[in-house]
C-alpha cells in the first residue's frame, strides 16, 4: 500500500505538498476494492459473450492482476522494488478504467451508482486542480537547466568551458551541451572551481555571483 500511497500524494497533494491524513486511507480503501471487484469480475464473466464494456473489464482486471502476480515474483525471488512514480505509471490508469468499468457495469442502484460517480467527479476536479504542465513533479529540481544551459551558451558559445553542478543536475547539463555541440566540461561536485556554477539550493555558494535562480526548481547559475 505503501506504492499506492506515493502515487495518491503525487497525483493529490503536488501543490499543497500534502494531503490530509484521511484521503490516502480512503484511496488506498477504493484501490483494495477495485482489484478484488475486478477479480470478481473476471471470474463471472469469463465464460460469458461479453459486451465490449465486459471485455473491458476482462482484459484491465486481468492486465492488473497479470501486473501484481509479475511484480510480486520479481519482488519475492530477486529484491525487485515494486512500481513507484513513473516505473508503475500504468496503474493509475489501470485502476481508473477498472473502477469506472465496474460501476458502469454493476452499479444498478441509485444508492450505489450515484455516490460512486460523485466519488469518481470529485477526484477529477482535484487531479485537474493539481494538474501542472510546467515541470515534472518528481524531477522539479531539473524545471530550470534547459534556461540555465542556455544562457550559459549564450554567454559562452560552444567554446570549453568547465561547469561545476550539483550531482542531479549533471545529466541535463550534457544532454543539452550536446544539443549546442558545445565542449563544455561537467564536473559533478559543486564545491569544484569553474567558469560557471549550475547549483541547487542547498549546494549555494554566497562567494559566487548569482546571474539566475529558476522559480520552479530553485537552481541558480552562479559565476
């Protein structure tokens, strides 16, 4: 549940940074159910001529379990890690369709249906109120290097220069050195010497001269 509970503060608590105590137990409640309904599901309709929505509900609950018995197995004979953030991305979507599937499907009563739909409306608005196109929740520190790369090529060109950065930041700044074909030299240790300082937050250096500081990521470029 612990898997579950990462993406539930991911999907509902990214601007808020978090989210109240009760709303994970009640998802993580509604994950359970979902996956024994779909469970359910496929046992009684397995030898049925299904409608497209059964076959929909076949295929997703088998998808899920065929996903959980893959994950467990690799979990319990290797050490595997089980899916978090983008490496188990597939299950949000999983659990959506089955839980939609299942209530269009079985839902006949008022009573049910209704407050199931309310349910499924109200973590609609909140995904779409926390929804953000400008950065990727898990990588945020990375929100300002494609700036930062480029003023430094606007500064420096594709001459050698010598960037020393914080360790996360390495990656992005070769990709984009690349992209420019500049012969820059990272150097992932930001207390090095070098013709520009690509830092995060914590890694700040008050002798240094600051020439940008990104909003989102709170990164800075340094001389």
């Amino acid at each position: 549940m612990a898997t579950f509970g990462d993406f539930i503060e991911l999907t509902f608590g990214r601007n808020q940074r978090s989210v109240p105590d009760w709303l994970p137990v009640v998802l993580e409640s509604l994950v359970l159910l979902v996956l024994l309904g779909s469970i359910a599901a496929c046992v009684m309709l397995r030898n049925k001529r299904n409608t497209w929505l059964e076959r929909l509900i076949v295929l997703n609950g088998g998808g899920m379990v065929l996903c959980f018995a893959v994950t467990w197995v690799a979990h319990a004979t290797v050490g595997a890690g089980y899916p978090y953030s983008r490496t188990g991305v597939y299950w949000p979507v999983m659990l959506t369709l089955g839980g939609v599937a299942l209530v269009e499907r079985f839902a006949d009563r008022p009573l049910v249906r209704w407050p199931a739909w309310i349910l499924a409306a109200l973590c609609l608005a909140a995904f779409v109120a926390e929804f953000e196109v400008g950065y990727y929740e898990e990588w945020r520190f990375d929100a300002g290097s494609k700036r930062i790369a480029r003023m430094i090529f606007e500064k420096a060109g594709t001459r050698p220069i010598r960037i020393a950065c914080s360790s996360h930041l390495r990656h992005s700044l070769n990709f984009y050195s690349h992209q420019y074909h500049a012969r820059w030299e990272i150097v992932e240790d930001p207390g090095q010497d070098g013709d520009f300082h690509v830092l995060l937050k914590e890694h700040f250096r008050p002798e240094l001269k600051l020439l940008y500081r990104d909003p989102v990521a709170e990164s800075a470029l340094m001389q």
